[in-house]
C-alpha cells in the first residue's frame, strides 16, 4: 500500500485506463502471455462464464467482451501464486490473524485440506477422508440438525448448489443462509407480491428496443462493467438515460469502449446518462412515488393494461395523489422542476425498463420501494411488451441459480415436496436461519457448526466485531474457498479449510471433463466449462466435496452421491425432475448459450394469489416516520457503504478506486466540502465515525476524509472496512437485509499529535 491520494478522476470510464489496469492485474498474478489467451474464453458459448458478475452476454461475440473487472476477476482465480503447507508452517493463526484483508487473499490459491491445531496455533495438512470424517463426527455430534449453518455464497454452481441443498435437508436442516440475503432479498421478496416472481422481467435484447431507461442506485462501471456496453449502444440509439445516484459516478456519466477503436483513438466516447440527478441517500421511495404522481397527474395511464391486468390501482393513486410534492421534494433531495422534468421524460416514452443495485435493496425500506418501482412500470404497462421491464442487477455470478436451485432459507412447499419425492426422504419443513438468523444463533450458542460454501461471512455480514466473536464460539468451522480470507482466521475450536476448484479450472470426474451450470441476471442458464490445470493437484469439486462429505455424514442416505458426481448430467437430470422450468436440463443447456427460463410476467401471466399484477403502495409518511434518530449533540450522517473500483466484495485486488480519484489506501470517507467545512475539518481531516443504533454505538477509527460531489448530510466509504459500523439489528423490513447503504453516523476529529 502507498500514501492516499486524491485527484479528482475527469476520463470517461473504461478506455485506456481500463485497458492498462487489465495488462497490470495479469503481470501482477504472474500470468500475463497465459491470461490473455484466458480471457478469449471468457463467456463464451465454449468457455467459462466470467466469475465476475452476473450480467448476461450477447448473442453475437466479437473475440471477447472486455471488462476490466472481469479480468481482475479471472487474473485473481488464475494467479500463480499459493498458499502452501509450508507457509502455514512458518505462522502462527495468530500472527495471520494481525494481517491484513488484502495479505490474506494476495497469498494465492490454497492447494491442500488444512486442519487448526490447537497446540501449535497452526493449520496443518490434513486428508480429504479425514477431514470428512472430522466434520461428519462433528454433524452427528448434534443435538439437533438446526445446529449446523450451511452457508453459500454466490459463485456456487447449480450444480454444486443443488447437491448442497439437498445435503443440507438430508441432513435435517433448512438453515441455509446466502450472501443474497444482504444483497437482492428485498428484490426477492418484493417482486412476488407485485407481479408473481422475484426475477426481472427482461432480456438482453430489450434493451435493443427500450427508449426509457431509469437506472437506479448501481454502479456498472465498477460492478457490471459489461453492462456499459448495452449504455452506450442504447444512448447511441438516442434511448434517454436517466440516472439516480447520490454520487456522480463516471460510468454513467461516459464510456470508452476499449474495443472500439475509433473511440480509443479520440478518447472521447459515449455520454451515458442523458441526466443525472443526485437525490439522498434513501430518497428513492419518494422518487418512485412522485413519478407515480405525476403520470397520475397527467392520466397518461396505459389504462386498458391496468384493468386487464392488475389490481389495487385505487390505492396506489389515493396514496400518490394525496402525498403533497413538496414532502416529496424534501425526502428525495430532488426539486420541483427536476420532477416535472423525470416525469415528461418517462411519460412520454413508450417502453421503459427500471433497473436498480445495492442503493435500493440495503435500505430498511426497501420491499416497499422495490414495489414503487414495479407500481411505476405497471401505471405505463411497462411489464411484457419488447423493450421494457424490471432488471433488477444481481451481484454474484451464479447467485440468482444458486435460489434457483433451492438455497433459501424458506423454501416453497411444493419444492420440497418434489424433492422429497426424487431423492426418498422427507425434508424439514420448518424455516431455517438467514444470515440475520444465523448471526443471533451463532451468538447465543444455538449454533455449533458452521460451514461456508465460498464466500466471508466474517467480512461480509455487519457488525464485524459482534460476527467475529460469535465465529469463535463454534464447535467446528469448515470452508470451502479458493483462497484464504478473514472467515478461515476468525475460526471455531475445530476449523477446516477445504480448497476447491474455481471455474476456470478443468472438472474431471471419472475420467471426463465436466461442466456445470449458471443462471444469469436475466435468467438464461449456460454451461460454464473451465479449461486451465487446476491450481493444485489435491483440489476437488464443490460438486465431489459435497458428495463426499454426504457419504461420510449421511449412511442412511439413498442418494447414489458418488454415481450423481461421476457425470453432472446425472445431478442436471435430478435437477429437472425438481426444480420448476428445467424440464430437459441436459438437453437445452448444451445448445449453444443455453436456454431462457419461462419468466410469466412477459407474456403477461401473473402468478400471484390475486392472478394479476399488483399495485402496493404505502403512505411517504410510513416510509419516514421510523427513521431513528439517535440522541447526541453531534450532527448526525447518513452513510453508504460501497464498493471502490478495485475490489470483489471483500477481496481487495488493490488500493486504486480511479473512477473516483483514489489511490493508495481505503480508509477513507467521501463528504461534501461544505460539511467538512461545518464540521470545522478539512479535507485530510483524520476523524473517528461512529455508529449510533438502538444496541448502542460502534466506532471506526482513523479515517480520512474526501471532499466529493455528494448530497450534503450523506457519506460513502468502503465495504468491507466499515462493516463494523452496520447494526446487526438494523435490516430492511421482512426481508433481512442488512441496512448497509443507510447507517446513522457522527463524526469526530483524532487528536494528532506532534
Ligand atoms: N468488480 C466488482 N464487481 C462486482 C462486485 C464487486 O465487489 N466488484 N460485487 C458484485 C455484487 S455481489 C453485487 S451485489 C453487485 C453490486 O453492485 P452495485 O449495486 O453497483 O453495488 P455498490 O458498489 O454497493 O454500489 C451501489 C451504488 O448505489 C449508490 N447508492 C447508494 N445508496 C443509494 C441510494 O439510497 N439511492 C440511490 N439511488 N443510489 C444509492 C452508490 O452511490 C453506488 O453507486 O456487483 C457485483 N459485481
Ligand atoms: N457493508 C456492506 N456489506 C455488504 C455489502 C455492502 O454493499 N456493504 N454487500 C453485500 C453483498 S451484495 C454480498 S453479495 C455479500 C458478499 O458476501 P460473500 O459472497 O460471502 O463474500 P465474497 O467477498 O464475495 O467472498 C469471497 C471469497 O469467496 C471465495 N471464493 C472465490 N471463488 C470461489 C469459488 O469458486 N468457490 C468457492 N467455494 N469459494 C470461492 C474466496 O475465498 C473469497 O475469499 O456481502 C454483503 N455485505
Ligand atoms: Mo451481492
């Protein structure tokens, strides 16, 4: 790490900058002649899907589709780089645990099973059949299966999801937490009770004919950098881009397409947002609301779709009509005549699409604003005609598969019963834990056990120090990981660390290659088949772990799990007798890109228990009135935790988030000039954040703060550093997901000496 700096970043997004930051992450993992030839299988029809996120790829490929992070992603999969049982020889847990974030992960690929040895503070090697034997003890050890925690995270293939599940409810419990639950949950959820599934609702290609887009709280030109290409195109359409993010963030402002070289060589590029309006952090109920107005205003419904197809509009309009702009105006952060101008812009367009990110699902609020949204499409009949739609941008890249498959906590009554049904066994039907269960269990001893597919649960739930302390207590950590990470430190009395395969990485079972599957955000499954030597020769699939670690846990079971993993048509076949809309899995998903899954609200069916579509809509008032207001003379901030343009989550490639001009270090804190000013800081200014809740206050020290172009009142730094601040008990209604885009916080300068 170097010194922090600060330069104001005034490029377009992607271009040269993109390009040499891709060379640049290659050399650094010691692959770059071997990384390009990588990436030229990069989400292609014969390749592996792009471990970076879960935007989909088009029909028709060039050689390859460039992303910066996509590379940042393979790069840090296919590195050369290993963390040995030498090396854990050489340190102590203890010494580890005082590194850093980014030590860890940098140490490379692990290469064996490792076991914590208590005696030495060491991890030591440890076989495979030990170590499932270790774990399978430890699982019957029991009192109860509701004990243990199956944790995954998004990466996991549908393949390796479906065994997993299946493992799990064998086992007896459906505590299956999922890193979706602090990420689309409300979308999930939301989306059900409006229009009957929690999926969006376009393709690819309508964003060929879409003229209206609203892009709401996601940041593609970091976290979907794929996703430019389709804004550029679009805007190059003259489709009319309006954005809504409380920071200016450059790739929704302008956009080099790296493989055009027209535009390398001017480096001027593509305007991506027609406007750009900047409410307040949460503002975005309010906004929803006073499109709905306005459309209600003008009475440009599309009123035939609403009759035919929907129910509760009477509701929807009193609400809106009754919400006076002026309380609009203030809770967005947006003024009159910016409305006004939101309002002809969507009005006026024929097929809209409403897309939306991290901003909107980690509010407290946001089911009911996920809802908003879709009352907006509804009011113009936006939902199942070409060019519009909801698009709701998931992270992970298999994350929207691995739900597919059957990771949830509160599985549906009628997948369990096929389930059952399929494999012979009766599953448990009583919900399990979600991370905000699982967290409250961990800590009062409830659950012993727990196991992680991929994934930091440690680094990635909130309240780091109260999550840290609860991982201790268990009987018995497991990870099953890549690389190692803060989850495999902070470990239970027993604690194991499984290394698998990556995606990149060639599958052969019984002699044959295999591939598996994923579901991207807009619902195509593909084959995925990863071609490069694995990174050791001790590695095994999640799909060949899972199945092992049943036999030994699970004698009883009459699931044939070494034959299903022998050849993964075998576990695709169980997959399309179980799960709805993938009736001849094997059969569709080895045609070239796969097969789109049947999404009802396209051609207008709606599967919920009304049979239409739903307008939900609750009062401004109710949205408001439960903001806490924590007592303290210090003025109080609302924060954002997000993601810096060198970063997976809580795998930290580097310390270069360029987009917004930082470099060198990640403790810092984005604040407008005229708060600091306030405030009686400076930029530069080292300050102490604390968090206030109704469990009481949580501090992050020595940070650093950056004047930057945000709404006043509003702050953003980094996940995962400011995790510690995120209250465990502060999570979006029903939903569970954690708050960490709306976190109370007070300031105060560090004494420096000297
Ligand atoms: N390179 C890379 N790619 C990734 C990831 C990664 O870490 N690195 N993570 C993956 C995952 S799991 C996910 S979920 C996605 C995340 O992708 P994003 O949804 O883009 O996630 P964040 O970085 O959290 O950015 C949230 C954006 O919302 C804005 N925002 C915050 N609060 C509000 C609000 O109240 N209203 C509005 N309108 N905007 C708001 C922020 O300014 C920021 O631009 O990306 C996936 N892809
Ligand atoms: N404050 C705050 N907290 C947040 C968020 C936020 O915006 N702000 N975002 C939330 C969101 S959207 C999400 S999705 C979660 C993410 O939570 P997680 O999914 O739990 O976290 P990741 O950082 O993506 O996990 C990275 C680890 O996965 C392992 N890994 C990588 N590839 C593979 C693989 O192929 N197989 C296996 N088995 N392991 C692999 C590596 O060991 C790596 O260290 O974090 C959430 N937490
Ligand atoms: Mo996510």
């Amino acid at each position: 790490m170097s010194e922090l700096k600060f330069h104001p970043y005034k490029q377009p997004a992607g271009g040269w900058g993109a390009l040499r930051a891709s060379m640049q992450s290659l050399q650094h993992q010691g692959i770059l002649t071997e990384g390009t030839a990588l990436l030229l299988k990069s989400n292609q029809a014969e390749g592996f899907d792009c471990p970076g996120c879960a935007w989909p790829d088009p029909d028709a490929h060039s050689t390859f589709e460039f992303c910066e992070n996509g590379v940042k992603a393979v790069a840090a999969e296919a590195t050369r780089k290993r963390v040995t049982a030498e090396f854990f020889a050489q340190h102590t847990v203890s010494w580890l645990a005082g590194q850093s974030d980014y030590y860890l992960e940098e140490l490379g690929r692990l290469t064996e099973p490792m076991i914590y040895d208590a005696t030495g503070d060491h991890y030591v090697p440890i076989s495979w059949a030990s170590a499932f034997t270790k774990i399978a003890a430890h699982l019957q050890a029991l009192k109860s299966p509701d004990e243990a925690i199956f944790y995954t995270s998004g990466r996991t293939s549908n393949e390796a999801a479906f065994l997993y599940q299946l493992f799990a409810r064998e086992f007896g419990t459906n505590n299956m937490p999922d890193c979706s639950n602090m990420c689309h949950e409300p979308t999930s959820l939301g989306m059900p009770e409006s229009i009957g599934i929690g999926k969006g609702t376009v393709t690819l290609e309508d964003f060929d004919y879409t003229d209206t887009l609203l892009l709401f709280g996601h940041n593609p030109g970091t976290n979907h950098p794929r996703m430019l290409g389709t804004l550029r195109d679009a805007a190059k359409r003259g489709c009319r881009i309006l954005v809504f993010n409380p920071l200016r963030e450059r790739g929704l402002q302008r956009f080099v397409n790296p493989q055009d070289a027209g535009e390398m060589l001017t480096n001027h590029g593509t305007e991506i947002a027609t406007q750009y309006y900047q409410p307040r952090i949460g503002g975005d109920y309010a906004i929803a609301l006073g499109i709905a107005r306005y459309v209600l205003e003008q009475g440009t419904l599309d009123q035939d779709f609403i009759d035919t197809h929907t129910q509760g509009f009477e509701t929807l309009k009193t609400i809106a009509l009754a919400t006076p702009w002026a309380e609009i105006e203030t809770e967005s952060g947006l003024s009159h005549a910016q409305f006004m101008e939101i309002g002809k812009i969507y009005d006026t367009g024929k097929a809209s699409i409403i897309t939306w990110g991290m901003g909107i699902t980690q509010h407290k609020h946001a089911v009911a604003t996920i809802q908003m949204l879709v009352n907006v499409l509804l009011l113009k009949g936006n939902i199942g005609k070409d060019g519009a739609g909801a698009c709701p941008i998931r992270g992970h890249s298999n994350v929207q598969g691995d739900r597919t498959m059957g990771i949830w906590e509160q599985p549906a009554t009628d997948f369990l019963d096929r389930l059952a049904q399929e494999f012979d066994f009766e599953p448990p039907r009583a919900h399990g834990y979600d991370v905000i269960g699982s967290i409250a269990a961990l800590e009062a001893g409830q659950a012993k056990v727990f196991f992680g597919m991929g994934g930091n649960f440690a680094n990635a739930t909130p309240d780091t120090t109260r999550v840290h302390a609860a991982l201790s207590q268990c009987a018995l950590t497991v990870h099953v990981t890549t690389k190692l990470n803060r989850s495999h430190i902070v470990h239970g009395k027993d604690a194991l660390i499984l290394p698998c395969l990556g995606r990149t990485e060639l599958d052969v079972q019984n002699g044959h290659p295999q591939g598996v599957t994923v579901e991207d955000s807009m619902s195509m499954v593909h084959i995925s088949q990863g071609m490069r030597a694995p990174a050791s020769s001790a590695l095994k699939s999640e799909c060949a772990i899972i199945a092992e670690l049943a036999e030994a846990t699970l004698p009883e079971s009459k699931t044939p799990w070494r034959e299903l993993v022998e050849d993964y048509d075998r576990i695709r076949d169980r997959i399309s007798r179980v799960v709805a809309g993938f009736e001849d899995f094997n059969v569709r998903v080895h045609k070239p890109r796969g097969f789109h899954l049947d999404l009802p609200p396209r051609s207008r069916r709606w599967i919920t228990a009304s049979g239409k579509a739903n307008f939900i809509a609750q009062k401004l008032s109710a949205i408001t009135q439960d903001r806490f207001k924590p007592e303290t003379s210090a003025r109080i901030f609302n924060l954002m935790t997000i993601r810096s343009h060198d970063q997976y989550n809580t795998t930290i490639y580097g310390f270069e988030d360029r987009y917004r001009g930082v470099s060198g270090a990640r403790n810092v804190c984005f604040m407008h000039s005229d708060d600091i000013a306030e405030l009686g800081l400076q930029a530069d200014s080292l300050v102490d954040i604390t968090s206030h809740w109704i469990d009481g206050e949580r501090i992050a020290r020595n940070f650093v703060l950056i004047p930057y172009d945000i709404p006043k009142g509003c702050v953003a730094g980094y996940y995962p550093e400011l995790n510690v601040l995120v209250p465990l008990s502060s999570h979006a209604d029903r939903a569970n997901t954690p708050t960490s885009k709306s976190i109370r916080v007070t300031f105060a300068a560090v004494a420096q000496s000297g």
